[in-house]
C-alpha cells in the first residue's frame, strides 16, 4: 500500500509526514544556485550516516576506500539531497546524479525498485526488461530511461523534478520519498553503500587501465577515484601529475593540487581523512592488482 504524505513549511525549511503518523521529518531547504530553485538536505544524523566499521565485515578495505569521498559528498549522511543543478536531482551518501543515462543514480534507482518496500514509496514506477518505467493511469507503461546514445535522462529528470524555475510539488513529492525510505528501512542504506563499493570498484579496474596503476599505492588511486567521482580534473592533468619517475609522494601532492583554487573545502577534507585512515591503519597499506581487480598488501 502506497505512502501518502502531507507537507509543512517554515521560513524555507520544507517538512513532510506520512499521513497517520505523528512526527514529520525535513525534506529540504529552499535555495537558489546559479539562478536555479531547489532543495537541499545535509543534516547528518546519528545512526543515519556512513560509517566504515558497519561495513567493514561485508566489503572489507573497500568500506574504507570510500569514505572520504562520502565524507566529501555529504558528510556521511544517507539522505543527502540536492535539486538546484543541472542534474536535477541528486541524492545518497555519495550524490548520485540522475541525468546521466546508466550513471549511478540509475544504477541505484533499478536496484531500489527491486526492494520491499518500493511499492510503497514509488507504486507507480516499475522495471520493464531491466530498464525503469512510469505506470501510466491507464495501465500502460512509459519508459523514464533514454533510448542508447542520449546525453540525458530527460524524462526520469522530469519525473523527479519538473523544472529549476520553481519547488513544485512533484519535486517536493519525490524528495520526501527518497528520504523518509533513506531514513526508515536499513535495506535502502546499505543498497546505497553496496552500489557506492561496486561503482568504485568498476572504476578502479577502468582507471588502473587508463593511468597504469597497476601495483600503486591505495592514496592514489583513491585520490583519483574522487577526482573522477567529483570530475574536477580532466585525464591530461591526472596524467601529468602521476608523471614523477615513480615518487609516489609527489604524484600524491600533485594530485591533490587538482581542484585547489575552486574547491578548497573538499580538498581539504579529503586530505584530512586521508590522513586519518593512515593514522588507523586502513590506508597507506596495500597496492592495487589489476588481475583480480583488488587490493593486495603492499
């Protein structure tokens, strides 16, 4: 049985309950970027946000790859929200953005679908030979997902939210779906990290290919997963900076020289949990073996 919900507003915090029940939750705060209007939701909550030590027993070193590039994303928060870029909607730990065709948000969204609980929060979207529909009021089905080769997934974006100029009602719908679930059901928590650990694993394979990383230390290739998971730096400049004659210590600072001038902040935090995943012993211990598409010990 499908979820309805009421909404609240205060000042520009929009809150949502699900009819029945007695307490509401924040869906997002209005904001406008770039002369866009949208909504966006960082709170970290206890209990609701990435740890590496939850997972650790199911995904080993790789629950630890991850997390400073959840904790630049969102802080670690399972309900981080953004509907003012040119995605149109982004959301997860790890912000997965919905107008790439077959990107993470996809990814995600296909896997959702296949939970329990997703008749309840999305009875009208289905999977049709693997790719994601709309139930149309009369019974047929519309596919949300491009036909190959397009450069965006218009119609899931605009399924999600129907336009930047506005918060309409759709969008607010939409967002309070994917949180409230974010923040009640932990099989939709842990989907997000199994989808995280598995893009970063493709990834990994592609980009130790790409930029020989074959037998390099963990720093770096995480450092350019976030790179690339971010897309500040384009492939010439992470080439050059791996170029040093194998001193690792100096493609490491190059790389993490990327980005600087605009984002500061998030290189900043990367630095800051890169160092306290050495300090722990999770980092700065294993290379990566591009034959089983793994870490090994150095």
């Amino acid at each position: 049985m499908a979820l309805n919900f009421e909404f609240s507003k205060q000042n520009s915090s929009h809150f949502g309950k699900v009819i029945g029940t007695p307490n509401k939750f924040l869906i997002g705060r209005e904001t406008v970027y770039q002369g866009n209007s949208g909504l966006f939701n960082v709170t970290v909550s206890p209990g609701l946000s990435y740890k590496p030590e939850d997972y650790e027993a199911e995904f080993g070193f790789w629950a630890y790859f991850i997390t400073p590039t959840a904790m630049c994303e969102s802080q670690g928060s399972f309900f981080c929200l953004n509907t003012y870029d040119r995605a149109k909607f982004t959301f997860s730990f790890m912000q997965y953005a919905a107008h790439v065709p077959n990107g993470d948000f996809v990814i995600f969204l296909r896997k959702l679908l296949g939970l329990d609980a997703a008749r309840e929060y999305f009875p009208r979207l289905q999977l049709k030979e693997g790719l994601i529909h709309y139930l149309n009021a009369n019974g047929t089905l519309s596919s949300l997902e491009p036909a190959p080769g397009a450069e965006e997934n218009t119609a899931l974006m605009k399924y999600l939210n129907p336009s930047l100029d506005e918060i309409e009602f759709q969008e607010l719908i939409t967002a309070a779906r994917f949180v409230h679930w974010a923040m009640n059901d932990p099989a939709h928590r842990k989907l997000q990290v199994e989808v995280g650990i598995s893009l970063f694993k493709n990834n990994m394979a592609s980009y130790a290919r790409q930029y020989n990383l074959d037998g390099v230390l963990d720093e770096i290739c995480l450092v350019i997963c976030d790179i690339r998971h971010q897309g500040r730096a384009r492939s010439s400049h992470i080439i050059s900076a791996l170029n040093t004659n194998g001193n690792t210590q100096k493609a490491l600072q190059n790389l993490l020289e990327l980005g600087r001038v605009h984002y500061p902040e998030r290189i900043k935090t990367l630095k800051t949990k890169l160092q306290e995943l050495k300090a722990n012993g999770h980092l700065g211990t294993k290379k990566y073996h591009l034959a089983t598409k793994d870490f090994v010990n150095l």
